[in-house]
C-alpha cells in the first residue's frame, strides 16, 4: 500500500514545484526569447545570396528582411576594418540605439579579400541561430556579384565603411513596412512551419 500512496504524493508535489516557479513575480527571464520568436528558422542559403548579390548595405538589409520569417526587424552594421577585410552583423536592435551589442547578434558575415579579383566569405549564426557555421566560400571577378561586394575586388579599392553603416533606428518602420507588403504579393514566401529549416546546418 506504501507504494500506491506514495508515487501520486511525490506527482503532486512536482506539479506543485513547478506551477510555483512559472508563478514568480515580476518579469521573465525567458520574455525576449518569446518575443524574439526562437522557433522562426532563417535560410542562411539566401541570407548569403542576398550578400553577395547586394548593391549596398540598405539593400542588404532590405533582403535579409524578406528572407527573415519572424516579426522582428534585423538592422545590419557594415564595418571595412581595412582594405580587404569587411565584417556584416545582422542584429536585433532591442534597445533602439542603433549600436550592436552581443546578446542582440543574429549573425556575422566576413568577407576577405585573398587575392587580385578574389575574395572569400564566412557566415556564422548567433543566439538561436548558433548551429550555423558556413565553409568558406570563394567569391571571384566574372560571378554574379552585387557593388557591396565587387568593388572590393578591384584595383586599388578604398574601404567605403571605414565609418561603420548602421541601419538607422528610425528605418525599422520603413523594413517592417516592405516586408508586409513583400509578404501579401509573394504568399509563397511565408513558410508558417516552426520547425522549418532550409539553411545547411555545418558542425566545426
């Protein structure tokens, strides 16, 4: 009889346990990860295309959103730490301020230049998109390349965003417009499975 009683008391008590931890007062720690919507996949495949495609930052970051499925506007820093290396931040900008702090990341692009009309680029994913991690992947004159990325692979480049581009906070509201109106002309392009994962997952 010992075991009969016991086992639904010790059910009890652990359902009492956590209905008690979701009932804290004041707010959660988790609230961010709701908001944020960790569950909305990214197609890093198309985040990459979008980069190397792009004609400058306002039009990288105006892709990015289209490929973006959750409801959070991803600003971009563009920053040329010299001549031939370019670093992209894709972020989250919680606070409004327009600057990248870490927990904000959503991922980073670098771009190098390796050689005379050749470069080579690196994604990697941050927060919840941490699983992703690209290879290397050659860039070179003659492919299908927007300005943001050919003019650095022409003789005697000068860096462009020496002095880092940020999206500025008051476009946000002009991002999450476009994207609205991309979404209701291309219903093909909302993929309303959580779960939905078309960017390649790359373990280092």
């Amino acid at each position: 009889m010992m075991t009969k009683t016991t086992l639904p008391l010790v059910l009890l008590t652990a359902l009492g346990v956590a209905t008690a931890g979701c009932g804290n007062g004041g707010p959660s720690k988790d609230r961010w990860a709701t908001t944020e919507n960790t569950t909305v996949e990214l197609d890093f495949d198309k985040v990459n295309e979008a980069y190397k495609t792009a004609e400058g930052p306002e039009d990288f970051e105006r892709r990015v959103n289209e490929i973006y499925q959750g409801s959070e506007v991803i600003s971009v820093a563009v920053q040329d730490l010299d001549a031939k290396t370019q670093v992209v931040t894709g972020f989250f900008d919680k606070n409004g301020d327009g600057g990248v702090q870490d927990p904000e990341k959503v991922f980073t692009i670098r771009r190098d230049v390796s050689g005379e009309g050749a470069a080579q680029m690196q994604t990697s994913g941050y927060g919840s998109f941490g699983y992703y991690h690209s290879p290397v992947m050659g860039l070179a004159s003659g492919m299908l390349l927007g300005a943001m990325v050919s003019s650095a692979l022409r003789p005697n480049y000068v860096p462009v965003y020496s002095q880092p581009y940020t999206t500025p906070p008051h476009r946000a509201t002009d991002l999450r417009s476009h994207r609205e109106a991309y979404r209701a002309s291309n219903p093909s392009s909302v993929n309303n499975s959580k779960s939905s994962q078309t960017g390649r997952r790359y373990n280092n």
